[in-house]
C-alpha cells in the first residue's frame, strides 16, 4: 500500500517549501490527488516522488512521469505536466475539451483560484500512472 502523504525525499519536500504560500497549498493539493489516485489504482505498489527538471514529479513502473510546478514568469498559476511525447494531453482534450486549461501537448493549468475538477483530474491522474498498460487502446481506455 501506498502511504506518501509525509514526504520521503527531503528534496522534494525542500521544492515545495520554496514555493510562494499561496500555491505552495495549490501544490500540495496535486500532490495530494496523485498520491490518493495511485492508492486506489488496483496492482500499483509503488510510486516514486523525486525531482525532475528541479520540479516534484511522481512515476510508476508501468506509468509516465507526471511533474507539478509553478513558474515565476506566470506567478498566479501552477501546472500539472505529462510527457508531451505521450497521448495523454491529447487525449484529456478530446474528453475534457472545456473542463481544463491546456499548454500545448505537456501540461494542464491552473489558475490560483480556479476549483479543480477532482474526480476528471484524477482520471488524468490515473491514466499517467497507468500509461504504459493503456497506451495500445483507443483513447487510452476512457
């Protein structure tokens, strides 16, 4: 089972207190969604927190890294990103067309006040933890 709701690698945790506090809270609530998603996926024993490109970003064995952030240059707002070489953004426009806000091929964005959709981003969620058993399958199996 999966229980990574204190942080595990000092690094990653020193990130997140680096962010300003307003969306350092938006932040962990991602955090948080990953981590709760990857305790319901059924088979999934494992998810690795670390950094990459210097952001918090979560992998699994059978999965495609997801990466949480927040850049300087856009300072009211913060993004959950996918490897843009992946279906997956491809895929939540076609399903999610209105719901979220898209950069390209790589990310879903947030604006700092906006509510987020839990139960589609977790479907997001869910299909990058799960990637690799469901990229053959016509939109990802939704």
């Amino acid at each position: 089972m999966i229980d990574m709701s204190a942080f595990e690698n000092t690094k990653v945790e020193e990130v997140f207190e680096q962010y300003p506090k307003h969306i350092q809270s938006r932040l962990l609530i991602l955090r948080q969604l990953i981590l709760d998603t990857a305790i319901e996926i059924e088979g999934l024993d494992h998810v690795d927190e670390t950094l990459k490109w210097g952001e918090p970003s979560y992998i699994t064995k059978k999965g495609s890294t997801i990466r949480i952030g927040w850049k300087q240059s856009s300072p009211d707002q913060y993004a959950m990103y996918f490897n843009c070489n992946t279906m997956l953004v491809d895929t939540f426009k076609e399903v999610y067309t209105d719901l979220f806000n898209y950069e390209g091929k790589r990310a879903i964005v947030f604006a700092e006040n906006d509510e987020i959709p839990v139960n589609e981003l977790k479907q997001c969620i869910a299909l990058a933890l799960t990637y690799h058993t469901r990229k053959h399958l016509p939109m990802l199996g939704i």
